[in-house]
C-alpha cells in the first residue's frame, strides 16, 4: 500500500534538524512498507554524544551511515520506529504516552511525521543515568 501524499516530503522537513535525510522508501515481502532516513555517523555523534551510538559500534566505527526505520504494515499501521539504539516505539510507552498513541497511527501523516522527529528529539534529550557506565 502507497505511503499518504506528501507523508514523505513531511518527514524530511520534520528530521532535517537532525541532519537525517531521505533514504529509500520500499514495499518488503508481507506487504511491510519500509522508509529510511540516513545521516553522516561521525557528525551526529559529535552532536549528540550522549547517545553512546559511537560506544554501541564498538570496533566497528564508523558505519557507512546511521539509520531511522520506520515500517508500516498492509493497513499503514506502525510497526516499526528505530534509530541506532533508540526503540522509539517502545521508549515513549513507557516514557511519553500522548506521543506514543500519535506515533502508533498514520491517520494524520503531518502529526505523524512530528511526532517521529519529537520523540527523536526527546530520546536525544534525554539524561542516561547509565550512560556515565559506559565510557
């Protein structure tokens, strides 16, 4: 099932900020309608070294990009919204409900798109009490 009218071009305005762009937007086997947006890894690292994305590759930095993967089922329904170590789906369950419940309809593809760039936002934000245990 085709992505909503202009659903795209929201997103690219909306996480542009963040320096990710538009990557691919492609049908996968089971009608899953998978987007990536992608950005430069050592310049988002550097911006947002609190996020550990450096630490959690390990050996293997930097990687050729880093990745926002968004995946929506047969009816458009959310399945999926990662960036690196980031479960957005699964960390505004438990930390931002509102945002959740707008994060998990493709009813309203602008609010959508907002709502993925806010919760990256916030997870960026976001104090790690544990992120001191990991340098």
């Amino acid at each position: 099932m085709a992505l909503p009218d202009g659903y795209l071009a929201s997103l690219s305005d909306n996480l542009a900020p963040y320096g990710l762009e538009f990557g691919s937007a492609q049908e996968l086997a089971g009608g899953i309608t998978e987007v990536i947006f992608t950005t430069d890894p050592e310049s988002f690292a550097r911006q947002h070294p609190q996020l550990g994305v450096e630490f959690a590759y390990g050996d293997d930095w930097p990687p050729a990009q880093l990745r926002l993967v968004l995946a929506f089922d047969e009816q458009l329904n959310p399945l999926q919204a990662e960036f690196e170590t980031i479960d957005l789906l699964t960390w505004t369950s438990a930390t931002h409900p509102r945002l959740r419940d707008r994060l998990n309809t493709l009813d309203d593809p602008d609010d959508h798109a907002a709502a993925v760039a806010e919760a990256l936002d916030r997870a960026l934000a976001e104090e790690d009490p544990e992120a001191e245990y990991l340098y």
